[in-house]
C-alpha cells in the first residue's frame, strides 16, 4: 500500500486501482470492473443501473440486499422486492417465473433478479452449480431479466465448490465481490459486467458519493487479496467445520449439521443466544445473532487453529 502508484481516479488515471479492475474482471469472466468503497455500494450501484425505480426486483428474503444495507435499495434505487423463500439459499425458479408472469396482474413490473453465493443466513451455503443454471433460465423466462450476483464470498463459493468464480458468475450480468472480508484487505468490494453497465455504474457511483482519488493505496491491497487470500479460504472453511463440531456436540438440537457446513460461515439456534454471546464475550470471542434465537459464527485469516480450539473449549462450558 505504501508503494502503491497512484493517480486520480475520478479521472481514470490512478495505475493500481486500474491494474486491480482489469484482474478482477478477468478473474471472473466480465469484460469490465469498477472497484467501490463497500459491498452494500457494489450492490446499490448495480441496483440503479440494472432496476428502474419502482421495477421488482426478485431477491431470497434473506439476502442482504433485502436484510441489510439500512434501507438503501428502497431510498438508493427506488425498488420494490419481490420476496422468494431462500430457506436452503437458493431461489425457487419457480418463485421467479411466477413473478414473471405477474406483472400482468397488477404488480410492478420485474426487471431484476438478485442471487448471493454464497448465502450467508442459510449458513455461508454456496449454490449448486446446476441450481444456478435453473435460475438463469427462469430469468430468461421472466421476460429476459437480468442477474445480480451479490458475491461477497463469491471466492469462498469457488473454493468450497471447485467451481471457477467466472463460471459462477456466467449467469450474471453483474457480479460483486468483497475484497474485505475473507480476503482481508482493509476496505473496497468490486463490481463487474458488461462495459456499458460498468460505465453506467461508475456514474452511479459517483451519484452515491463513492469516487475516489488516489485510491491505489487501497487497491493495492485489494490486489494482494486476489491474488494471494483465495486458497487459504480453505483453511477457514475446515475451522468453521470444527466449530460445528463443537456446537453440534454442546447442543445437538440446535440444527448445526457439520457437514452441511462448506464454508466459513457457522448459523445455529440457541433459546438463549443473548446470554451465550455474553458468555463469548467475556472470552474474548465475538459472535454475533442474524435472527431471534439464530447465533453467527465466522472464521477469518486472523483466527487460527490455536483460536479455534479455544472457542471449542468456551462453547463446552457456555450455558
Ligand atoms: C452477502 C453480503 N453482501 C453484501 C455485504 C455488504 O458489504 P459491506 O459491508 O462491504 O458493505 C455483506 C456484508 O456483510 C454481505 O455479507
């Protein structure tokens, strides 16, 4: 970051950030890329390019698009959701056909449908390949709608999957990306798709206030996180697999199935998630709820073996 070459960005000219767009679009398969300061603004800025104000956009209840980013879509792009059960993380293609045809019924018209993979409230699951595929097809059904692909942990979906990242974002006309996170780079996300939505989206960004000068120094890291983080996602994977292991053991009725635990991500049911988090926070262990009663676990870069083991320990003797 302290070496980075810089330049104005505003005017396309900063070097790094430049070099940091074009790995990212080719590291998932897109023509163009937009590097912004935040997932939520990757996401927003696609919904503004790709969603008319007032349009449905078709969207899992529990994606963070719809859960998560304070509100944005509604006051940022004007949307309206239309809500799909996303219990196991993925949309029922049918739930998007249908909201196809509805538009002749009175309902705003779809212009958009939104994925995330992989899916965080469903437990960090990453999408089956083929399920993906379905779901382009009922978009292409629905009148020919266009894909966002909310891919914070997109690289933990390849990863877990083997999948290449560019194949699963093929389906998608825009793809976003975490460079924070899993990755660990301090700050930024990125946006990719076809070069006329990239240049729309780059306008959008300014709108929202997210143009940058010499941002090289943050897209520096950006690139040590493409090009160096991705593998070792897997470790973070095997020790979210030994929390659940924990958890599952301490409480066997609170739905944490290790095996369906792929990623870095670990989501179980506790009566009493309020006095456990206490508990973990008196040990030094951040944890977190995503719904009543629903406890969050992450692994990350910065957790170890030795960390994990100490959580294991904690979780025996929580209440
Ligand atoms: C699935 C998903 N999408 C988008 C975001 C937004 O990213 P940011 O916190 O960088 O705005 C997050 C953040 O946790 C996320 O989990």
């Amino acid at each position: 970051m302290a070496e980075a070459e810089v330049g104005d960005d505003a005017y396309g000219e900063d070097p790094t950030v430049r070099a940091l767009e074009e790995a990212f679009a080719e590291r998932v398969g897109k023509e163009a890329a937009l590097f912004v300061p935040s997932g939520t603004m990757g996401n927003q800025v696609a919904l503004r390019v790709l969603a008319p104000p007032g349009s449905l956009a078709i969207a899992g209840r529990r994606q963070h698009v719809v859960v998560y980013e304070n509100g944005a879509a509604a006051r940022n792009a004007g949307v309206q959701f239309h809500l799909v059960d996303d219990y196991d993380g993925t949309l029922d293609p049918d739930g998007i056909r249908w909201a196809g045809t509805a538009a002749e019924h009175h309902q705003p018209r779809p212009s958009l449908v939104c994925l995330e993979n992989t899916h965080m409230p469903a437990g960090g699951v990453p999408w089956p390949v083929e399920r993906l595929y379905e779901v382009a097809q009922a978009a292409a059904a629905a009148g020919g709608l266009p894909i966002h692909l909310d891919g914070a942990r997109l690289f933990n979906a390849e990863v877990a999957t083997g999948v290449p990242a560019a194949d699963l974002a093929a389906p998608a006309t825009t793809v976003m990306c975490c460079l924070s996170k899993g990755l660990c780079a301090p700050v930024g996300s990125m946006l990719a798709g076809p070069p006329e939505v990239i240049a729309a989206a780059r306008f959008e960004r300014g709108v929202l206030g997210g143009q940058m000068r010499q941002a090289g120094v943050i897209a520096a890291a950006g690139l040590v996180a493409l090009q160096t983080m991705v593998e070792r996602l897997a470790d973070d994977h095997r020790r979210a697999r030994r929390l659940a292991e924990a958890v599952a053991d301490r409480w066997p009725e609170s739905g944490c199935d290790p095996a369906s635990v792929r990623t870095n991500c670990v989501v179980f049911r506790h009566p009493s998630a309020g006095a456990l988090l206490d508990h973990l926070r008196t040990e030094g262990i951040a944890a977190g709820t995503i719904a009543p009663a629903t406890v969050r676990l992450m692994t990350h870069h910065d957790v170890d073996d030795a960390d994990v083991e100490l959580v294991v320990k904690v979780l025996a003797a929580a209440p």
